[in-house]
C-alpha cells in the first residue's frame, strides 16, 4: 500500500458541550483509494467529511491530507451532497463551469481560457450522458439528471479528493444503480480518491474498496472492511449470491450497532 | 375555450376598473352627495381636464422627486442590505434598529427636513428615499443571509473566499427579493412625495391637492388622486416586468 493520502490521527470533534460528534478516528486512506462510510443515522458521517475538507477543525488529534496538516479548506477536493444545490440562474453548463471560476490557477485563466473549459466540462457532461442538456436550467432537469451534473460540477477542476455526501440518497432506486456506474466509470477512468457517506449498504459495498461502519453517535469507526471484489465490478455481481451475503454481513454490523 | 379565458383575464382589471367608477358616480347621484364633499367621477374627469395644464405641472413635479428618491433609496437600500446581509454579526445587530427606525412614521421626519433644507423638493426627495429604502435593504439582507449552508460549503472546499460566495452565490440569489422590494419601494416612494409636499411645498400633486381642498374645489383634488395612483400603477407595471425579465429563474412555473 501507498503512502497515506488522507490520515486522521485520534481525531475527535465536539460541536458543543454535549459530547462529541465523532470520537478517535484513525484511519488512512490512499491515493485512488475508493472507501464508503456507513452506518446509523446520526453517526456523524457528515462531520467527518467536514473534517476531511477542512470545512471544520477538530477538536483533537490531527487530519492530514497529502502530507499536510489540515487548517483550513482543501482546495484539492470537489464535494457533492444529495441535493443537487445547482444554481437556478446558471444553465447547466455554466452551473459546471462554477468551480473554475473559484480555484486556483484556473480562476485567474478563467476568461482566456473559456473556451477549453467549456471543452472540458461538455466532455464532462457527456460522460455521465448529460449532452444536449448543456444550455437547459437545472430545474427543467430530473432529479438524477441535477444530480449527474452535481457531480460533473464537483469534478471539473480535476480534483484529487471527491467527497460525496449520500449523492444517490434521493434518487429512485432505478437511476440510483445508474448513477453508481457513472460514478464506477468516472472513477475507473481517473482513479481520484472517494470518499462516499452513504445509509446505502448496496452502494457502498458495490463502488467501495474499503467500507468503514461506524457506531451510534459519538461516531467512532468499529470495522473496516476490505472488498475483495474483482473490477471493473457489474451491476448484475449484486444481484448474485457472493455479494448479497457480503451485504448481509454488513447489515449484521449495523445491526448490533443500532440494538446496542 | 382557453383562449377566450385568457382575453377574459387580461381585460379583468379593467373591468374592475369601470365597475368602480361606475359605482362611484351612481352612488354619488343616488345620494345627492353635494360636489364639495364628494364629486361625481364625471366632475373628477372634468377638472381633470380643465386643470390639465397645472395638474400637468405638478405631477412632473411629483414624479421627478419620487424618482430620484427612489434612486436614492435603492442605492442606499442595496449598499446597505449587501452590508448587513453579508455579516450575520451586522444582521443581528441592525435589525432592530432598522424595524425601529421604519416604524416611525415618516411625515414626522418632514418638519425636521424643513428646518434643515427649508420647503421645496429636497424635503419631498428625502422623505420618498426614507419610506422607500427600508423594504429594499430587508429583502437584499434577507436573501444573502439565508443562502444554503451546503450550497455555501461547495463553494468553500474549492478555497472560495467570503466575496466569492457573496458575489457568485448571494447575490444572484438576492436579486428576486430585491426585485420584488423594488415594486413595494416605488409605491411607498410615492406616499413619501406626496405627504411632504402637502406640508412643506409650493408645487407638486400634494401641494395642488392641499390647495384646491381649501378653496373646495373637491374635483380637482380628487383628480390629483387619480393621478397619484396612476402614475405609482404605472411605475409598478414597470417594475414588475422588470423583475420578470431579470429574474425569469424564479418564477418558472407561473407562465406554463
């Protein structure tokens, strides 16, 4: 295994004085690493991409990322949540341009280069099957439509780091598994790193190399589990005997977690 | 079937519009009510046209000083919720003091504007921009301070800074509320004009009304009514198209 790209060491983190949210995280995470985090609503699976992102600080204990000890935002990291959040004056295509008017170097480029941009994020937006839709508003898209072009929005500035919170969350369960190969055949293309929040243990154990569960709030990380599936992985493999087990086992663990 | 409801739709105003003065003049002749309490709509239309050369006069008179204390109060309005809205600290400091300040009513301010700048436009202008500014800086504030905190942490993984998120995110967002302020500010705007210029002017509508009621000549202060309203109709008309040609995004929906 590579050099750690994300680390916590006994990162704790305490909102307020009723306790902590999520308490002694250690974990690393490698490069091109794709890792899920599941578990009961509550677990503080939000904080902990906060913390990763450096959108908040911990309380103790360090995060690194790259090397680095996290102080503030990460500004090698795209992030998406499960709704959309598109910008309803932007046409789509313009809704994924936005990181790159916002990112160093691009930001300061941004008007010479448009035009490749625009290259860019049609390329993007065609990937996850979104071409002809580059000039509508996003709410004359569907819901999983938004969300491909969330997504989009979240990689365009090629970043190192994707966080994804429950993207898939309020979608149908048809467009969820679509979105999933999306997702798998963005990844297989660029190998960035995820890290995906999801209540989804299908999702999780579908797209993840590593699936950690965590516990009742205060979150802590109570297994880790590798997942040992060869890729490219197809969809159909979860409808088959080896991964519905390892799903049930999964779904074992949340179990006691909840009853405990 | 739809096409006749639509015309039905368009033309319901104006209907409403004549069944008023149709209401207005019959009870006024039902009741025999004397014409130096309350005109007729028809003696209301004649000294709107025999004075139509004074009336003329003082309602440009009006209608500049309503505009550029609306101008006013939009500049004012918009520097000053970008301000407050863009620090919940100023929010929560100035809020009050804002609804405290509306809350007086603004022809008290009129007196205090005479001794400052004697009678004349300046009073009527300042008084238009104070009654018309309050609505416009809540509505800015109020838009930028409620922007979707997920919407604001995509913006900050990717290193954007306070400005950016402001300026890519609260602003635009803000516009709709601004617009719709806008429609209500140049309204008030009017109220302002006209209450000051009753009391501390020598032209404008105001004035040409203070001064036929006390001669009694009801018809022509009733016609300086009408051209208050129409003139405050118009500028909403105005700004309502405004508001939907800028900000078509938010309204999606109504026109399907």
């Amino acid at each position: 295994m590579s050099a750690a790209f994300v680390s916590f060491d006994d990162v704790s983190l305490a909102y307020d004085a009723s306790g902590n949210a999520i308490e002694d995280i250690n974990l690393s995470i490698h490069e091109g690493e794709f890792v899920a985090f599941v578990g009961p609503s509550g677990c503080g699976k939000s904080t902990f991409m906060k913390l990763c992102t450096g959108l908040h600080a911990p309380t103790t204990g360090t995060v690194q990322v790259d090397g680095e000890a996290v102080t503030g935002p990460l500004k090698i990291s795209g992030m998406a949540f499960q709704n959309a959040n598109l910008l309803p004056w932007r046409t789509t295509l313009d809704n994924v341009l936005l990181p790159l008017e916002i990112v160093k170097p691009y930001r300061h480029q941004f008007r010479k280069r448009r035009e490749e941009f625009v290259g860019w994020a049609r390329k993007l937006l065609k990937t996850v099957g979104l071409e002809g839709y580059e000039d509508q508003y996003p709410w004359q898209l569907s819901g999983g439509m938004q969300q491909r072009a969330s997504i989009c929005r979240a990689l365009i500035h090629q970043p190192r780091l994707l966080m994804l919170d429950e993207p898939f969350g309020a979608l149908d369960a048809f467009t969820r598994e679509e979105l999933w190969c999306v997702l798998r055949d963005l990844w297989e293309a660029q190998r960035f790193t995820v890290v995906l929040v999801t209540h989804d243990l299908r999702e999780a154990a579908f797209l993840a190399d590593t699936v950690y569960i965590m516990s009742r709030r205060p979150g802590r990380v109570i297994e880790r589990r590798s997942i040992e599936m060869p890729r490219p992985r197809a969809l159909e493999t979860t409808y088959e005997k080896p991964f519905i087990d390892l799903v049930q086992e999964l779904r074992a663990q949340i179990g006691e977690v909840r009853s405990t | 079937m739809t096409k006749n409801n639509r015309l039905i739709e368009r033309l319901a105003p104006w209907i409403a519009m004549v069944a008023l003065v149709i209401i207005w003049e019959v009870t006024v002749r039902a009741f025999d009510v004397p014409s130096f309490i309350f005109p007729s709509a028809l003696e209301t239309a004649q000294a709107l046209v025999t004075y139509s050369g004074p009336i003329a006069m003082h309602s440009w008179q009006t209608f500049w000083t309503t505009l550029i204390g609306f101008g006013l109060g939009v500049a004012v309005g918009l520097v000053l919720g970008f301000i407050i809205g863009s620090s919940r600290f100023l929010y929560n400091a100035c809020y009050p003091l804002l609804v405290g300040f509306n809350a007086i009513p603004k022809v008290a301010f009129v007196p205090i504007l005479v001794v400052w700048f004697g009678i004349g436009s300046v009073p009527a202008i300042l008084t238009a921009f104070l009654i018309c500014f309050f609505p416009i800086v809540v509505n800015v504030a109020t838009g930028l301070a409620t922007l979707e905190p997920e919407m604001e942490d995509v913006l900050r993984v990717l290193g954007a800074r306070r400005m950016d998120v402001l300026l890519k995110v609260g602003l635009p967002r803000s516009l709709p509320y601004f617009f719709a302020s806008l429609k209500v500010a140049i309204t008030l705007a009017f109220v302002g004009t006209v209450v000051s210029e009753t009391v501390a002017s020598n032209q404008g509508i105001g004035y040409l009304m203070m001064s036929a009621g006390s001669q009694m000549r009801m018809g022509l202060v009733f016609a300086g009514l009408l051209v208050i309203s129409a003139m405050a109709m118009v500028m909403y008309e105005l700004f309502a198209q405004l508001e939907k040609r800028m900000t078509g995004w938010a309204h999606r929906g109504q026109n399907r």
